[in-house]
C-alpha cells in the first residue's frame, strides 16, 4: 500500500530500497555493509567505465570490478574450502597442520548479487548498456528483496529501465502476481517439503538402506529440488509483479527435455544464461575448434559447480554436467559430419525421406513419441546422476551411494522389494502418486496450454481451484516441517 501511495519513481524506488535493506538485515544486519560495497563499487566503475578516455583505463575500470566482486565472494564462500583442502593434502602427506582460519560466515545471497553487479559493469565495457547516475536506482537494482537471496539473477539491461520510470497499479499485474505467488507456496508447501522428509530419511544414512531405496530417494530429491527452488522463483516473480516489476523466468518445464543441453535451456536459466554469455562465450564459445569448444564447456560447468558450494561434490556435479554437454555435441558434429540427417540421443526426430513422409501417420506419431520417452529418460538419468552428488554430504558419500544403486540385482525387482524400498519412510507411497500426478500436470500445461485455458474459465470455477489449492497447501503444511529454500545457502 505505501509502495502505490506514492506515485513518483523516487518515492516508489527509495521505499523499496528500504524495505529490501530490512528484509536482508534481517538474517544478520552486517551483511548489509557487504551489499552496500559491492553496489557502490560497481556503480563508480559503471560510470567511471563509460566515460573513460582511453580503452587501458576501461580496462582497468573493468578488472578492478571483477577483482572486487570475485574477491568478495571467494573470500566469504571459498575461504573455508580451500584451507580445509590444503589442511587435508598436507595431513595426507603426514603433516599435522591446524586449519588455517576460523570458520567464515556465508552472507545469505552474496553469490546471486555479485554476479548482478559484475554483470552489471561488463555490459557497459561492452556497450550494451549506459550507466544510471541515479543511486537509489541503482540500489533497487542490486538489493530488490523478491529476488535477492536465490534468484533469479537478473541483468541491469532488465531491470535498471523498470525502475528507471514511476509504475502505475495494474490489477491483471497483481492478480496475475498473486496466483503465481500461490502456485510457488503449493509447489513448495504440498511437494517440495514433503519429499524433502522422504529424501533426508533415506540420504541420512544411505549405507543401510538398499540400492532401490537410494534411487527412489535420488527420483525424489531431484523433484524436491526442482519444486522447491522453482517455487521460489515463482514466489519473486509473483512478488515483484505486485511492484509493477517483471522478472525473468527461470524454468521451463526442464524434465521435459530431451537432451541434457536442452536441460540447461531450462533449468535456472537466469545463471545458466549468466555462465554461457560471461564466461563460456569469453572463453571463444564454439567458435574455436572442436577440443576448444569441448575445454570451454568444462571450464564453465565446473566453475558453475564452484559457484553452487565450495566443496568436492559440487565440483564433480558440474564436470558430469559439462561432460553430457560435451558427449552431446560430440555425437552430433559426428553425425552431421557423416551427412546423417537423423540425430542420434540429444537431437530431434529429422528425416525428411520420401518413405518416411509416406508413413501412417499414426505410426509415425507412436515412433516419435517413443523415441522422445526415451531421449527424456536418458536426459533424466543423467541428471539424476548428478544429482547423487549434489545430495550427498561428501564426494565418497556419492560414489557410495551409486555403486549401491548400479548394483541393484535386476532379478530382484520384485512387488516386495519395491513395498519394502518404499516402506522407508511412511510417507513416500503417498508422494510417489502426488509425483506422478504433477509430472502429468506438467505436462499437460507444457502440450495443452491448460494454464491460459483456466483463465478463459468462469470466476467461481477459478475461485473454486484457488480456494482447493489454498486449503490442500494449508492442510499439507500441518503434517511437515517446513524447509528453508534449498538454495538459500547458495
């Protein structure tokens, strides 16, 4: 309400600078003093970059924002990593060292805002985009609360223009905003939390649960992380509308993809996007050749690891994700170099033969819709598979954990087996149909438009769904402990 009671930018920006100050206070109000260095810094070297004489002094300009912004958060995220490595590697070596440093305090959010401001001051080295000389601006930019701590990372090039005008109120903006705010807290509330307790019984100690019992748990974590972190990003998103202000998506229906590269045009595209345009395509891209392309791929998938936590684990989930791209893109300069016009696992269905156009149709729709099954279950697998990684506590915890679903003896998949892997938690026959039954929902919407449908429908139907999902989110949430977002501690 105060935020509309005004109706000059100033009044608009500068309450919203406060606020986001407060709601990131907080958690620990030091951490403010940390956000307010990495926008000031950014926001001089901004200017001090576009109006540079001199190509050397932009460059400067550049790489002390880069200097400043990397430092600020290897410091506080990579500090601890690093000395506990060094400690261990000399203890391997059967030298007794102490740690180094005490343990340092992780700034909730301090990863998703520098690399706002670092992305900020290369898009004006670049000429994309010409600096605000308006702080408060600036500010609300960098500290905007919906989607400060996970998300999504947004580029200047987006943001800086809505808060560079007065917003008026919209009411399709702020209903369209709050059903998107419902459908984040229904994700997050009735899935997310739920299968968070199926998945922490299983991964809390994964050497006396049986194979089955981990790959269910690892099916499930990979849809708990998926809901949750979708959900909120839903949650800003529907929030910032009720600003007047539009956020990126960040999702699109990712386990839907057939390929693991098509994954990570869906999934968290905001840091994905973020990597691919300021460091893989620095890096020479795919403009290099072939083993160039497939070092620039690695290079920013293990560094996309290391941005998601500082440890082992995170580094291996990266370079598995790197390695299905490079595989992906290997296999397809094969087949287009042999002139094959059919691709093979991460392509699309092409063959343009005369028998082939000939072909009942319905029979053609079937083998098309097979061959896509299986594209999405490999594209699954592999995901799933780093996912191991990402779930467990330590790198040796993963390989554990994955040697013991391989194994899993296929003559012993039997209605027991599964009842008994599914019996260990009280909770996970329940999730595995409510799984089933999004999964298919998800799908409906990607194929049917069902979303755009729904609002074609009459008020009281809309308001019938609405008071269901507020009241099953509402039940839902008496029966669990509700979880921190997942990737707050990113």
């Amino acid at each position: 309400m105060l935020h509309w009671a005004g109706q000059s930018r100033r009044w608009q920006n500068s309450l919203l600078v406060l606020a986001s100050y407060l709601f990131y206070g907080w958690w620990d109000y030091r951490f403010c003093g940390l956000m307010v260095l990495s926008s000031l810094v950014d926001y001089g070297l901004g200017i001090y970059v576009a109006n540079a004489k001199t190509q050397s002094q932009r460059k400067w300009a550049l790489t002390t924002s880069v200097v400043c912004n990397l430092g600020l958060l290897g410091f506080f995220k990579y500090c601890n990593f690093f000395s506990d490595s060094l400690v261990g590697a000399l203890g391997a070596m059967g030298w007794t060292v102490h740690p180094l440093m005490s343990e340092i305090l992780l700034p909730v959010g301090i990863s998703f805002y520098t690399f706002q401001t670092l992305s900020y001051t290369i898009d004006i080295f670049r000429g994309k985009l010409q600096p605000t000389t308006n702080l408060i601006d600036y500010l609300a930019f960098v500290s905007f609360f919906p989607q400060l701590v996970a998300g999504p990372i947004e580029r200047a090039t987006n943001l800086i223009p809505q808060f560079s005008r007065a917003r008026t109120f919209s009411n399709d903006q702020a209903v369209e905003g709050c059903r998107t705010i419902l459908w984040g807290f229904a994700k997050k509330l009735i899935i997310a939390d739920h299968l968070a307790v199926c998945v922490d019984a299983i991964y809390a100690n994964p050497g006396d649960v049986s194979g089955l019992s981990l790959l269910i748990g690892t099916v499930f974590f990979a849809w708990q992380i998926y809901c949750d972190f979708s959900a909120y990003s839903d949650i800003a998103i529907g929030t910032a509308k009720l600003f007047g202000i539009n956020l990126m998506q960040n999702f699109n229906y990712p386990y839907l993809s057939q390929s693991v590269t098509e994954f990570w045009r869906r999934w968290h595209i905001s840091l994905s996007t973020w990597f691919r345009d300021y460091v893989f395509i620095p890096l020479g891209g795919s403009q290099g050749t072939r083993n160039e392309t497939y070092r620039n791929l690695m290079i920013t998938f293990v560094l996309s690891g290391l941005w998601h936590g500082a440890a082992w684990r995170f580094i291996i989930w990266g370079a598995i994700n790197g390695a299905a791209l490079v595989v992906e893109k290997a296999i397809r300069s094969s087949v287009e170099k042999d002139g094959s016009r059919q691709r093979l696992i991460s392509g699309h269905l092409l063959n343009p033969d005369a028998d082939q156009r000939n072909r009942d149709k319905t029979s053609f729709a079937g083998q098309a819709a097979l061959q896509a099954m299986l594209r999405m279950t490999y594209t699954f697998s592999v995901i799933c598979l780093g996912w191991v990684f990402f779930r467990a506590s330590t790198s040796a915890e993963a390989f554990m954990i994955l040697s013991k679903i391989v194994t899993i003896p296929l003559y012993d998949l039997n209605a027991s087996a599964w009842k008994a892997a599914l019996a260990t938690h009280p909770s996970m026959e329940k999730m595995l149909f409510v799984l089933i039954g999004y999964s298919l929902l998800e799908w409906m919407i990607s194929v049917s438009r069902v979303s755009v449908h729904f609002l074609q429908w009459p008020t009281p139907a809309r308001w019938a769904v609405f008071t269901i999902v507020i009241w099953g989110t509402i039940q839902f949430t008496l029966t669990t402990e509700t979880n921190p977002f997942i990737y707050f501690q990113f």
